[in-house]
C-alpha cells in the first residue's frame, strides 16, 4: 500500500480527465491520505472493488470504499466499506495489543463453533 505524501508522477491524471467531482475526490485524497485519485482507483480494482475486510462488492465509487489508514504514522492500509471502517476498525483503533487480543478472541470463537457442527 501506499505510504501518506506519496507523490507518484506516473499514476496522475491529467485536469482534462478528470471531471469537477473527480478534481474534488482527487484533492481529499491528496491532502488528507497522500494518494491521488488514480492510485485509489488502482486500490479499488487491486481488492476486486470488495471491502478488505468483509468482502463486500462496492461497484458505485460514489458510494463505495472509504480509505483505511493509520492515524498515527498515515500509511493507507486498504479500503473498507463504512460499516468495517467505522464499526470494526474504528472501536480497535490503531493499538496493536487491542486489534491482536481481537483477532485472538474471533479465532477461538470460531474454532469453537467448528467444534459445534
């Protein structure tokens, strides 16, 4: 993935290719996650347009996979559809012996519930 203020010449799309609302995507992706509008789009179609967490196919890009990233260093981790992003990632955070004890805990569940079939 792309580390925040990356600035990939040859992933830039020209003004004329873009329209307004794309001018408009492409500086929010810039200014708050370093990547422009051609590397997110790059992203999307790397993770077959699916949520890296759910898998959740996002075919609209209006209303498709928001940016993860780590708050503490910026580095764009993958996109995630806003229920994984806001609901999953966002009551973890960024604190590893949190997301690991997570992760720790969904693992055991399931292989309980394997134990169940």
């Amino acid at each position: 993935m792309p580390k925040k203020k990356s600035n990939s010449k040859q992933l830039l799309l020209s003004d004329w290719e873009m329209t307004k609302k794309e001018k408009a995507k492409d500086g929010h992706l810039r200014r708050k996650y370093g990547i422009n509008l051609k590397i997110y789009r790059q992203m999307l179609e790397d993770q077959g347009h699916m949520c890296a967490i759910c898998e959740k196919k996002h075919e609209d890009e209006r209303y498709g996979l928001v940016v993860d990233h780590n708050h503490r260093t910026g580095r764009v981790r993958g996109l995630l559809c806003n229920y994984c992003n806001r609901r999953v990632v966002g009551r973890i955070g960024d604190d590893r012996k949190r997301m690991k004890g997570f992760v720790k805990y969904i693992q055991k569940q399931l292989r309980m519930d394997k134990k169940w079939k």
